[in-house]
C-alpha cells in the first residue's frame, strides 16, 4: 500500500517534469515556424536561434531539474525509516 502511493507519487513528479521540459523545447520549433525571419537575425553575430536555445533554455532546463529534485525528496522524506 505504500510502496504503490510511493510510486504513483514518483510517476505524477516525473510525468509532470517531462510534460515542462518537452512542452519548453517542443515550443521552439513552434517559434520559428510562426517567425520565420528570426532564424536570419543575428545578435552580436550569433543567429537568433542559438541565443534562444542557450540563453534562456538552459537555466530554466536547470529550474525544472532543481525543482524536481527538492519535491522527490518531499516526497521520499515520508516514507523513509
């Protein structure tokens, strides 16, 4: 009984993980599909894209895994001994 609300706990955590990290890199696509004249802009000689993907995508990418972390071990803190 507990070892099953344990595991139910874990997959709700990690599929509400997943769905923040892919719905955050599935929107890039998106984006310039929608702006297709942001992929020739350059921001200090870099293309637009690749500032977007490093610049914001990976401190938040950081965000989600920190998160993450601290609530599976909220979640764990109860069923330990």
């Amino acid at each position: 009984m507990y070892l099953r609300r344990l595991v139910r706990a874990q997959l709700t955590l990690s599929l509400l993980a997943l769905a923040a990290f892919g719905g955050l890199v599935g929107s890039l696509p998106l984006l310039f599909l929608l702006l297709p004249g942001a992929q020739n802009v350059d921001v200090f000689g870099v293309p637009l894209p690749l500032v977007v993907l490093a610049v914001p995508l990976f401190p938040l990418i950081t965000m989600i895994g920190l998160l993450y972390q601290r609530r599976a071990d909220a979640i764990d803190d109860p069923f330990r001994d």
